[in-house]
C-alpha cells in the first residue's frame, strides 16, 4: 500500500506515493475525506454522513449523492472493491482505517503538543525536547483548520468545522505564546520575535501578543518599535472591538516609555576573567528569566566568590532589564537602618525625604535588577526586601549573603568553592576552576610559574586546603613570589592545624581562610601591618593620597599590598578591601584601642579638611570638579562629619558646614543635608554658650533645607532660633546668609513684603562685605519678589542683569544658569518667545553641566511652557514628564506640584480633560500639603482653564475670584485672574456673572480641591 498524506492545516493538500491527487473533483468529495480522516476512531452510518453533507436533500437523493462522492474518493484515492485499503466500507458504514499507511498534520500536530505536556522536565523554558517539538507543531500549522473548504449548504458539517478550527487556532496560539517566553527566557530575541508575529498575524487583537512584541524589541534596544507596537495595538483593538489596551499593556507601554533608550547601571569594571562558574551562572540566568523568581540569594562562606558571581550575572543582564541593573554593596552599612538611604544613593537618586519611601515610589513601576551584595549582618532589614516585593512588581532582587533570608519568596543558590582535583591529581589538572584559578594568579606575581611535574601534586593539595575558595586562592597564590607550592601547601597545612586546635568557635570551613590570613599577616613588615589595619577605616575605597595621609601607606607599601592581592586598584589608581579583609584588619586594629582612635582621628581631620578644602570651588569657575570630587569620597566625608559631631569636634564642624551644606544643596541632595546637619545640633545642644554662634549658623543652613524640602513650619522653627543669635553677635556674615533664607522661606508661602526686606537687608549686608556670591544671590531673589509683589519688569530686569554680572564675574555656573533662567521668564511674560527659549535653553545646558537637576527640572518646565505657547504641545508633555520624574526621584515636592500644574494644563490643551484634572488635584494637594499658598493660587488658574474646557463656566469664574481676592495674592497672579476674568464674562449674563464673583470670595483653597477631586 502506497503511503497517503493528508494536510488539513491550511490548503487541502493530499499525496499518496508522493504524488499529489488533484482529482477530487468537488468540495463535498474533499469534505468527506476530512471528516473520516479526522473521526477516524468509529464507524459512520451511511445516514448520518448523507444528512451531514447533503442536509437539504431527500433520505434517499442524499445517500445516492454519498454514493457517488464515496466513489469518487475511492477512485482518488486509488481503491478496488474490497481491497481493506484506506477506506472500510460496508452497505451501512463508512470509516477511515486507522491502521492504514497514512499521516495527517492535525494528528501530527496535537501529538507534538502531547508529548511536551508528557515531557518530565525541570523548567519547561529551557527544555531543547520541548523547544524542538513546539517548533514542529508550530511549522505543521500551514493555516486554519480546511481554511479553503467551505460547504454553504451543510449547516452541521460548517460547525463541526468550526469547532476543530477554533480549537487549533487556540492551541496554535498557546504554543506560540509558550514558544515566544521560551526565547525570551533565553535572551534569543529574533527567534522570540518571529513566534509573536506570528501571533498577532493569527489574531491581531491578541494583546499579550503584542505585549510579547513590546517586551522582545524593548529589550533587544529597539524602544522606538515597542512605542510604536503599542499604538498599532491601540489602533487594532479601537477598530475591531471598541475597547482600549487593558492596564497590563498601559502599564507595559509606561515602563518602556519611561525607561529611555539607555539601560543603566552602576556596575563596577571587572579587572580580572571570572574564573569557571558556567553552572552557576546559567542557574542564575533561569531563575532571573522566571516571573516565579524575584528573590535570588546566593549562600556561601565568605570568600567564597558570591559578590563576583553575582557581579557577573548582573553584567549578563544589563540591557535586559528596561531600568537597568544597579549595585547595592552593604558592607559599610553598619546598620539596617541605613539600608534604605543607601539604596538610594546606589539607585543615583537624589536624596530627598523619607529614603524608604523615596526609593519605593521610584522602583514601583521599574523593570529593573537589584543585587544587594553582602547581606549576612543586615537580616533586620529582611522586611524591607518584602515591601519592594510587594510594592514594584517588575523588581527582581539578587541578593549575596552568608545565611538565607528565610523568606518565603526567596529562591537560593548554594555557592561552594571552585572545583579541585581528587587526592590523586591526573593529566587533566589545569580542567578544574581552582586549578586555572591559582595558577593565573600565581603568574601575576612570578611571570613563568606554570605547571611541572614537581609542582602539580602540591598545587592540587593546596586547592584542596582551602577547599577552593576563590579569596584564598587569590591570597595563597601571592605567596608565590617567596615560597614554591610545596612550602605554601606546608605552610597551610600547618597552620591548619593550629587552627584546628585552637579555633574551635570557627565553623570548620572558615578554618581553612583564617589560617590562610594569619599565615599572609606574618609575612607583612610591620610597617604593611600598620597600614593594612589602619585602612580598614576608610570606607568605599580610597586613593593613595589619602591611604598615605590616613594609614602611613606610602606607594610601596600600597604595591606591596597589592601584589599580596590584600588590597585591589582599579583603573582609576582608586584602592579598595574585599569585605573579609576589611574585617581581619577592622580586628586587628581593635585590638590596640589607642591605634584605633588614632586612626579614626587621622581619618575625620583628612576628610573634613578635604571638604573645607573645595569651599570656594563649590562656588567658582571648578565648582563642577569639586562636585565630582566630593560625590566620589561621599561614604568617607559622611563618616568624617559623624566622627567630628559624636567627638564633637566644634571647630572642624565650623570650618566645613559651608562646604557641605554647598555640596548637598548643590547636589540637591536635601535629606542628606538635613541628616548631616541634624547630627551636629545634636551634639551642638549640650555644649556650652561658647558655641551658641556656630549653633545658631547650623539651625540656620538645616532651616534651608527644610525649606526646600518643603517643610516649613521645621523650617521656621529653626530660623526663629538661629537668626536671632546671628543679629546679637553682629556675625554679618552669617546673618546675611540666614536673612536670605527668611527671604525664601517668606516668598515660598508668598509673604512678599518679608520676603522683600529681608532680601533687601541681605544684599546690603553682602555689598558691605564685598561677596559677589551673596550679591549675585540676593540680587535673583529681589527681582524674583519684584516681579511677582509689584509686576515692575524693568525694575526686576535690572536686578537680573546685576546678579548676572557678579555670577559671570566669579565663575559660578549655577548663578548664571538661575540668572538666565529668570531673565528668560520675564522675556516670555513680555512676549519675547523666542529670546525666552534661547535663554531657557543655555540655563538647562549649564544645569545639565554641573548636574543640578532642580535647576534642570526648572529649565524643562520653562522650555515646555514655551512649547506650548508655540502649539508644541506633544513636546511639552514630553519635557514636563522628563521633568516630573527627576522631581519626584528627588523627593522635592515643591518642585512636583510645579510641573504637575504645567502637565495639567498641557493635557487641558491636548484634550485630556480627565488626565489634566488629575495632575492639578494632586498639584493642589501637595500645595496646600506643605503650605505654599501663592503655589496654590497659581494652580487655580490652570484649573479655571481646564473648568472652561469642561464647559463649567460659572466654576471657572468662582476660581477666577477666589485668586483675585485671595489675600497678599501679589500683582501678577492678580492681573492674570483679573485678566482672565474680563476676557470671559461677556458669555454669561452679568448677574450670573455677580454671582460667581461672590461665591468665588466665600471659597477656600481646601474647597477648591474637595471640587477639583470630585
């Protein structure tokens, strides 16, 4: 019997020997085959087939139309009379022999869907055999099940068709879906690409299909394409059902938008090969690929090389996830109280805030990958692992520690030393990890160590004493310069045994690494010794300046500890300790108190004075150096500063709160600023009168950033005690800097005529002193309270100009940046568009240089209000939500109600009325939050346009009137109140009209939001 082919999936297709059979004849003849060869597991009547094909003919007509179809097919296909081929047939039955030779796609089709289901596999995202059988099914489907076969006249055979069709469609779809996640899963991006095409071409309202597609070319770097993707969803489903994207697709669409087209992170360069750990790192690799995984720990001793594993597998990752993949290392922190503000800074957030719930808001909607590398002495902080958990869904966190966190989300990865050779080392001695291992670091001290035959023995038994723990390799191997490994091997074994005796409270695997320590500090001079020990004071690295300064490590000292692989240095000539190191030295150095505190002290004097150092850069021509310089020793200055506070070391707090207080407001770094400054009037309280001055000048610059943070009644507090004191010292230095702060505190909540004095008494103060930098200062500020208290332009361009002029003459980018940014504001409320945009634009390019982002947020505002004025409105919302999000990630809420006010009244314009409503209720809230009333005026006015738009007329009015007579309003919101006011009065009746002018005096700013929310 010659074997049959029979293709259902797409095009009737049939062959038998290989030869196509074309005759057929009519559909009902190929209809009939297909239905036996499907239901080819019974006999049919001959009636039921007659009604099935032939419905609308009498009994008999029908039978004899099966009749003569039967004949046709059997002619096809081929057979004689009895011959017992493809067909049994009997007066009263007809069926398909299923033992016959035959194949049938749809057969073929379901059993290789059978088998992945019958598979036995770990994870069925890596499985090859479920991989290659889905691949099968999916090329046998050529199309829709009989997609060409259409029988008008048969009712029942159309829906028996439709059935089967539906039920492959759906099963072809899943196999897809599951194919695409394979690929993915894998990082085998065109493959996953092709296999979602394929399912939008199948159903192009399939939206996880689409969201398959915006996740596969996000992540292959085609950003553009996913947005894009996206809006052909939108449209497709618009079109064909009348809906919108459901929010897993908004939200999908939101996280790609807002990720950009870079894929940060903070990831240190690897200065060396990571040595073996394939497995490792293809386990990782799965696991990170799972949305059932979000929580890795990697567990092992220390030294066992977990924070380069995970530094590895986070470098596979970068680009993979949207948001990036960021470094967390933990083993400064001290305490888990302080894990959130360094997650922040390590997130390159800008402190502001509660930290926690800084970073919590920032992650919510990231795709990103969190490694928190040495965990084991922060098991308090566990809970806040959990709320990032639960609170940013698409976070996935790596995690290093010593111990398991125990949580119930957590899956763990046991990390042992590297592979070493058995007792007896073969021929093969260099295939195992600790092996390669040793032996390349070996070569970095001795250039021609290599492998002999009177060495393999002893470098197999040393692998096998440290049990092939990658730290001890790297310590052990710097011996090499002084000892062959048939003395290294002595040496730890003997001091293994010692360790054995007499460390009975060290778990027996750490044995190994402390003799391994003991044995590498004998061989230190005692000059090496004296300095390793003081080291371990510094925190996050160190350069050679400093470790000679701190530590009396001269150059040759740090290469001696370098080549003994104690301390690292990266390409920058910056030092740091692995964490165990640190530690074994830390103990050292405790166990002499006075060298201790010596050391400490060596280190705060050294900090503090390289702070005080850069005061004047902060606010010159190099300011933007001394940023990067002060931002790059951070950990350390923080430490100084705690050190000089709990020492209370009042006269290096005196000479550096300005350096400080400069860098973290320049940095706009305001909750570190409030920390920092919390600590010294701390300490500050319980000293003497001796130091009411510097106390007073504390309160004061900590009132600052109160303020800015928009705390104002902490803000105000602290000023009502400090200014004072500065006014009875005569200190007019100082008193000038606390009066400019009045200034702003006033002019924030909009009590101009304060604001106005005290600015005006602080530049005369400043002019007496000759400080540019105060004038240049003052001067903003006076125009600033000008232009809003009296609407005097000219008045206010004069003042620009000055502070300008002493910003350009000293060099300071940050004054000539504030200083552009205002004269390009007047020019806009001038008319001059144009001259504002220029002018906007230089301020945001000098911002974006010295990296103040709350003057980059400020310049995209003004460039998005400009948009705006010129129809640009999709640019605007662009630029305002750059802008919204900086603001946010720096927890400067002042800053967010701004632009939310400017995004509202953008979206007003753009026709998304609903959206805009609810950018300015939250605006409006914030406002009233932290009590800035002239804000919240401002805000008004965005809504009496939106109420307009609504078509709520007398409601716009209201507001209108409440900001007109809200009480010390300031001329210009006034005038715009006003003008708005006369420009829409003429469409209602003047009564109507009196009306609203009433009850708009009766309402409150809180009314105005319970209304705005509604």
């Amino acid at each position: 019997m010659a074997h049959l082919s029979i293709s259902l999936l797409g095009t009737f297709h049939v062959t038998l020997a290989g030869e196509p059979l074309v005759t057929f004849g009519y559909d009902k003849v190929r209809a009939l085959l297909a239905y036996l060869v499907m239901e080819a597991d019974k006999p049919h009547s001959r009636e039921s087939l007659a009604a099935l094909l032939w419905p609308d003919e009498p009994p008999k007509a029908a039978r004899h139309s099966l009749s003569q179809a039967l004949l046709k097919l059997r002619q096809t296909l081929r057979e004689k009379e009895g011959d017992g081929g493809f067909l049994h047939v009997t007066r009263e039955t007809i069926c398909f022999n299923p033992d016959s030779d035959y194949d049938l796609d749809v057969m073929a089709f379901i059993a290789d869907l059978d088998d992945c289901e019958a598979h036995l596999h770990t994870d069925p995202e890596t499985c090859r055999f479920c991989t290659s059988r889905m691949e099968d099914a999916v090329a046998r489907y050529r199309g829709e099940f009989l997609r060409d076969l259409s029988l008008e006249d048969s009712v029942m055979f159309e829906e028996w068709a439709i059935v089967h069709r539906e039920r492959l469609h759906r099963r072809v779809l899943t196999v897809l879906y599951h194919l695409t996640r394979c690929y993915i899963y894998r990082g085998e991006y065109a493959q996953a690409q092709r296999h979602a095409l394929q399912q939008v071409e199948l159903e192009p309202y399939r939206e996880e299909a689409h969201r398959q597609l915006m996740n596969i070319l996000a992540r292959s770097g085609q950003r553009s394409a996913a947005l894009a993707q996206y809006e052909t969803c939108r449209r497709i489903l618009a079109e064909a059902l009348g809906v919108k994207p459901d929010r897993e697709t908004q939200a999908l669409y939101r996280r790609i938008r807002s990720a950009g087209e870079a894929r940060p992170h903070n990831l240190p360069a690897a200065l060396t090969p990571l040595i073996g750990r394939e497995r490792e790192l293809a386990r990782i690799t799965r696991w990170l690929a799972s949305s059932d995984c979000r929580l890795l720990t990697l567990v092992g001793l220390g030294g066992i090389g977990k924070t380069r594993l995970a530094l590895e597998a986070a470098r596979e990752h970068i680009g993979i996830y949207l948001h990036g993949v960021f470094f967390v290392p933990l083993t400064a922190l001290e305490s888990a109280s302080t894990l959130p503000s360094h997650i922040v800074k390590s997130l390159g957030l800008t402190p502001a805030g509660d930290p926690k719930a800084q970073f919590l808001d920032y992650l919510r909607d990231k795709d990103l990958l969190l490694v928190l590398d040495n965990f084991e002495h922060l098991l308090d902080g566990v809970p806040l692992l959990v709320e990032i958990l639960e609170s940013a869904p698409y976070v996935h966190l790596l995690v290093t520690s010593r111990e398991r966190l125990n949580l119930r989300a957590e899956q763990v990865l046991h990390v042992d030393g590297l592979p070493y050779p058995p007792t007896e080392a073969g021929d093969d001695l260099e295939a195992y990890d600790a092996v390669r291992l040793f032996v390349g670091n070996a070569r970095r001290v001795q250039s021609r160590f290599a492998l002999s035959e009177a060495n393999r023995s002893h470098v197999a038994r040393i692998c096998r004493l440290v049990d092939g723990a990658p730290l001890a390799l790297e310590l052990v191997a710097a011996w090499s310069g002084i000892h062959t490994p048939a003395q290294i091997a002595q040496e730890i074994g003997s001091n293994l045994d010692f360790a054995m005796t007499t460390m009975r409270d060290v778990p027996a695997r750490h044995r190994s690494l402390r003799a391994v320590f003991e044995h590498t500090w004998a061989l230190l001079t005692p000059d090496e010794q004296r300095a390793l020990t003081r080291l371990s004071v510094f925190r996050d690295g160190f350069d050679a300046r400093a470790a000679r300064k701190v530590a009396g490590a001269t150059a040759r000292i740090l290469a001696a500890l370098v080549d003994k692989s104690l301390l690292h240095r990266d390409a920058t000539g910056r030092y740091d300790m692995h964490a165990l190191v640190t530690q074994y030295a830390a103990e050292r150095l405790a166990a002499t108190p006075v060298e201790r505190e010596a050391a400490e002290a060596a280190h705060g004097r050294y900090y503090t004075a390289f702070l005080r150092e850069r005061e004047a850069a902060l606010r010159g021509r190099v300011q933007q150096a001394a940023w990067d310089e002060i931002s790059a020793e951070m950990d350390n200055v923080r430490a100084a500063w705690a050190w000089a506070a709990s020492q209370r070391q009042f006269e290096i707090i005196d000479q550096t709160l300005v350096s400080l207080s400069t860098f973290c407001w320049g940095r706009s770094w305001l909750q570190e600023g409030v920390d920092a400054l919390t600590q010294a009037t701390q300490a500050l309280a319980a000293s003497g009168p001796e130091h009411e001055t510097l106390q007073a000048r504390v309160q004061c610059h900590q009132a600052e950033f109160h303020g800015w943070l928009g705390e104002y009644q902490k803000a105000a507090s602290l000023l009502e005690a400090g200014l004072p004191v500065l006014r009875a010292k005569g200190a007019l230095e100082h008193l000038a800097y606390a009066l400019n702060v009045q200034g702003v505190l006033a002019y924030w909540q909009g009590e101009y005529a304060v604001a106005r004095s005290a600015y005006q008494e602080s530049l005369a103060m400043y002019r007496d002193l000759g400080d540019a930098h105060g004038m240049a200062q003052s001067l903003n500020a006076l125009a600033n309270v000008t232009c809003d208290e009296t609407g005097n332009y000219e008045q206010a361009r004069a003042l620009y100009a000055e502070s300008l002029k002493f910003a350009r003459q000293i060099g300071d980018a940050y004054g000539i940046a504030r200083a552009l940014i205002n004269q390009g504001m007047l020019a806009q409320e001038l008319g001059d568009h144009q001259e504002a945009r220029r002018l906007y634009g230089e301020s945001l390019r000098l911002y974006r240089q010295i990296g103040y982002r709350h003057g980059v947020g400020a310049a995209l505002n003004a460039l998005a209000s400009i948009a705006n004025i010129s129809g640009e409105h999709e640019t605007a919302q662009s630029l305002l939500q750059e802008s919204l999000e900086l603001n946010r990630e720096m927890g400067n809420r002042r800053a967010v109600a701004d632009t939310l006010k400017h995004l509202g009244g953008t979206l007003s314009k753009t026709g998304h009325l609903d959206k805009a409503r609810q950018a300015l209720a939250e605006s409006l809230e914030i406002c009233l939050d932290i009590h800035a009333p002239h804000l919240a005026l401002d805000v008004l006015l965005y809504a009496a346009t939106l109420y307009r738009a609504q078509g709520r007329l007398e409601e716009a009015l209201e507001l209108l009137s409440l900001v007109a007579h809200y009480p010390g309003v300031g001329r210009e919101l006034e005038t715009r109140a006003r003008s708005l006011l006369d420009e829409w009065r003429s469409d209602l009746p003047a009564e109507t009209v009196r009306s609203c002018l009433a009850r708009g005096k009766k309402k409150t700013l809180e009314s105005a939001l319970e209304e705005l929310r509604a």
